[in-house]
C-alpha cells in the first residue's frame, strides 16, 4: 500500500477528473465519503447510481449500475463477499443467493475476478 501522501494525492487526482469530466458523480461525493446527497450533506443510504432493470417474463428483478465504466476504486472491489452483502442488506442480492451463500460466493468471485482476489471459500 503507498503512503499516505500519495494515497491523499490520487484521491485529489480522481476527484479532480471527476469533477471535470463526471461532475454528476462527483457531487455525491464529500470529506472522502461516497454517496452524500449533495442538498442535504447526508449520506445516503442506498446507492444512487443502481437502477432496476424490468423483468422479462419469468426472470427475477435485477439491478443495474449506471456507472459502471466510471465507478470508483470502492464500488469496484465490493462487495467482497455475500455476507458483507448481507450485513449491508445489498439490493443486488437474489433470492437464490440467500438461500445457497457458498454457491453465491463462488458465483461472486468469478464475477469479480478482474476486480479483486477471491476471498478463497
């Protein structure tokens, strides 16, 4: 891990790209902490940026990121586990994934395989 000088320097890099170029992500971010409603200064308890994509037929709800390709370094290594996603009460979690954790885990490692290391269930 860097220091903490370079640390607090890409940080004010990224937030200084993200004002330029994403400024709607940018405002909901403040003091370092996502996801703050930028009228109120209060952290907002779910995501903004997920959306509910309508189901097809038979198929359960899913959820969305409607900035995925822009995402910050947080969102991009969670959610480490399902018990994490649990514990957070996680809007992405199925059914099926409460039901079958291990399952799930190992459906989530391969998901996230390009973003973090597995957590090694």
């Amino acid at each position: 891990m860097g220091s903490p000088c370079i640390i607090k320097k890409r940080w004010r890099y990224i937030l200084f790209i993200l004002e330029v170029f994403r400024p709607d992500i940018s405002e909901y971010i403040k003091d370092g902490k996502l996801w703050v409603d930028p009228k109120t200064g209060k952290n907002i308890e779910l995501c903004p940026w997920l959306t509910v994509v309508p189901s097809k037929g038979n198929d359960q709800q899913r959820v969305s990121c409607n900035i995925y390709q822009d995402r910050p370094d947080d969102c991009m290594i969670y959610p480490v586990s399902i018990a994490e996603m649990i514990k957070d009460g996680c809007e992405m979690l199925e059914p099926k994934d409460i039901n079958n954790p291990q399952q799930a885990q190992k459906d989530l490692d391969e998901l996230m395989a390009d973003s973090r290391p597995d957590i090694g269930t």
